[in-house]
C-alpha cells in the first residue's frame, strides 16, 4: 500500500493528477465494470495456471548416484564415482553444501538443468550433501549438531579420497560452510559461498525484524512436535514477496505445456513444494538468531560455543551474490564478502533461484564456478 500510495510518495502525486484527468470522463459505472472484468481476468489467469500445473504430466525421474557416507537420513551422493575410486581419479572433489530448509536436488533439478552432472562433466568430482527429512532424533538438534557434527563427519568422508575438497555452500548451506571452514581450515582447499546471507539488516531492518515476529504464532507447534511446519515456513518464504505467487502462475498460464519452459516450470515448482520441516532450535536460532538479532553481523552466532567470524577464514574463497536475489538481498551477501580475507566477488545478473538453474546459469554462474575450482592449488 505504501509504494503505491502518493501520502507516502510524493513523487506520485503528478502521476496521480494524470489518472483523475484520464478517468473524469468516464462514465463511473462503466470505469467499475472495466476494473470488475480486469480482476476477474487476473484470477482465472492464476486458476489456470494453477490448475494447469497441477495437471501436468512432468514427474522428476532422475537415478540418484552412488551413496558414499551416510548417517540417519543424511547421505553424500557422489556425481563422479564413474570416473575413479577413493583415493584415485575422479578430479578434485568438492562438497556441495544446500540448505537445511529445501531440497539438495536444487542442485540435480532434471536431465537438462543439473549442476552437478555439468560439474561432473568438467574433471571436478562432485559431491552432494542431501540432508534428508527430519526424524526423531534430528528433531532435537541444534545447528552445531549439523555443522560440528553431521556436516563434518561428511567432510571426513570426502577426506578419504585423498584430497583435499573445496566446499561449496548455497544459501543457508553458505553459511554451514562458513563455520565448517572455520573450523577446519587445514581440510580445505578452498570455499565458494552462492547468494549465502550475513547482515540481515544491511537491506531492510525492519522487514527482518517482522519475519523474525512471525515465528510467534508457531511456537506452540515448536514446542508440542519439535520442528517447525513444512506449511510455516512456505508462508514465511511467500512474505517475503506476496505478489509472487500471483505472477508465475499467471505466467505460466501462457506456456506452451509441452514445451521446454514449462518443463522447467514445473520441476522448480515440484521442489519449491517439496520442503523439509526444521527442528525446533534450528527454526529459533535462524528467524529469532539470524533475522531477529541479527547474530551473524553482531558476532553472537555460535557453533560449539565459538563465534562464526568470516574475518578468520584462511581458505581462498568465492563469494557469488546475485544482483536480483529477493530472497537474501545483495546487502546483506556482500557484508560476508567484505569481511572475508581477501575473497574474490562474482556479481552475477540473476535471482537467488535464477543463479543455479536459469537458462543464464551456466554462463554466469556454473562456469565461472567451475573455472574457480580448477585453479585451486
């Protein structure tokens, strides 16, 4: 309402005038039957797109690679096992790190859009953490269980190549990677963090401080199941930008059904539906912690007791902030980027989702990546 309303912008008020002159010789009963129609186009636009959606015959039917670690529902699925054992062949590995929240096949969408089959195509080896669903034991973890346990028990596992691994963190998984390569900075070759937050107040304070809020009315369900809802946290993801939902169904409303855009409409759309719940302290440490205290950027995020500072990373590292994130705004990236000894900064023209599966991601993302990661010494 704010954006749009000439009390708060001024600068709208000519504009304003414009539209008062435009409509004052419009017959009012016909300016409401041409809005009436207009919002009745917009609906069925996104009820169509909806109902195409769901109807679509599309299903993701990748074979997953070879498993290679594996503790609880967590497991290291291995894109270059093909091309060399442990210990020999394969190129450098790499781990490749996604969020908490979302599923790693972010990272392996379909035949013609997959990371890490293109990685793998490259001489790199990679390797994908998939978290996995919450269970009853996840249920109790904090976010040192998952860096300073889970995530370097998988880190081990890499060590047994026999090289070295660079890690590649995405989004939340950026930040789980920052303070692995913090503690264990001896065990990596170097670290590329993608569209990965730090100050959540850089861009909009007052916004971070309201998700934070929006936890609240949650809580009971914290408390009674231990996890934070699948439905709860893609409402707190549709907050951040309400109109979306509106605009890519519409969108998509216009596709060709059988063509390749609406394929990758609906393999996206599949994993953005397929979340994953988070324990009960994790969803508190990153919506109160992270959004709410802003703990990062003040210093206070703690795994195993020691802050998480950027400041003492070692490793070469990459830090890629894509200019049209919505969902972690370039603010709030490249204080992570500033303070990193000496980090190298990509500034791709891309979304936080755009840069790992748009048509424009190989050439601004998935090769520069992968040409860093070949230079690592």
């Amino acid at each position: 309402m704010r954006s749009g309303s000439p009390l708060w912008k001024t600068a709208l008020r000519g504009r304003v005038e414009e539209l008062r002159a435009e409509v004052a010789g419009v017959d009012p009963d016909d300016f409401a039957r041409a809005v009436d129609r207009e919002m009745r186009w917009r609906f069925d636009a996104v009820l169509t797109g909806l109902e195409r959606y769901r109807s679509h015959p599309y299903r993701r039917s990748l074979a997953d690679p070879p498993t290679v670690w594996s503790e609880g529902p967590a497991r290291l699925l291995d894109y270059g096992a093909g091309r060399g054992g442990k210990g020999g062949g394969g190129g450098r590995p790499v781990l490749f790190v996604p969020s908490l929240i979302n599923r790693h096949y972010i990272l392996d969408l379909s035949e013609n859009c997959s990371l890490m089959r293109w990685m793998a195509g490259r001489g790199i080896r990679p390797l994908l953490l998939d978290w996995g669903s919450t269970g009853p034991l996840e249920r109790r973890f904090t976010l040192t269980d998952f860096v300073a346990g889970r995530l370097e028990r998988a880190l081990n596992a890499v060590l047994e190549f026999g090289e070295r691994p660079a890690l590649v963190g995405y989004c939340m998984g950026g930040l789980l990677t920052t303070a692995l390569a913090q503690r264990r900075p001896r065990d990596i070759a170097g670290l590329a963090l993608l569209a990965t937050p730090w100050d959540f107040h850089a861009d909009n304070a007052a916004a971070a401080k309201r998700t934070a809020a929006a936890l609240a009315p949650f809580e009971p369900a914290l408390d009674s199941w231990g996890e934070l809802p699948i439905d709860a946290i893609q409402a707190l993801f549709a907050m951040q930008d309400p109109l979306q939902m509106a605009n890519k169904f519409t969108k998509f409303a216009r596709m060709d059904p059988d063509g390749e855009p609406a394929r990758r409409f609906v393999a996206l759309e599949d994993w953005v539906n397929d979340g994953v719940t988070l324990p009960a302290a994790v969803a508190r440490d990153c919506l109160t912690g992270w959004y709410g205290r802003n703990d990062t950027a003040n210093g206070r995020w703690l795994i195993a007791g020691e802050a998480v500072d950027p400041r003492r990373l070692r490793p070469p590292t990459l830090v890629m902030i894509p200019e049209k994130d919505r969902i972690v705004p370039p603010r709030s990236a490249r204080a992570l980027a500033e303070a990193v000894p000496g980090a190298c900064i990509c500034n791709p023209h891309l979304g936080h989702v755009g840069m790992i599966v748009s048509a424009g991601a190989a050439a601004l993302v998935w090769e520069p990546l992968a040409d860093w990661l070949c230079n690592l010494e």
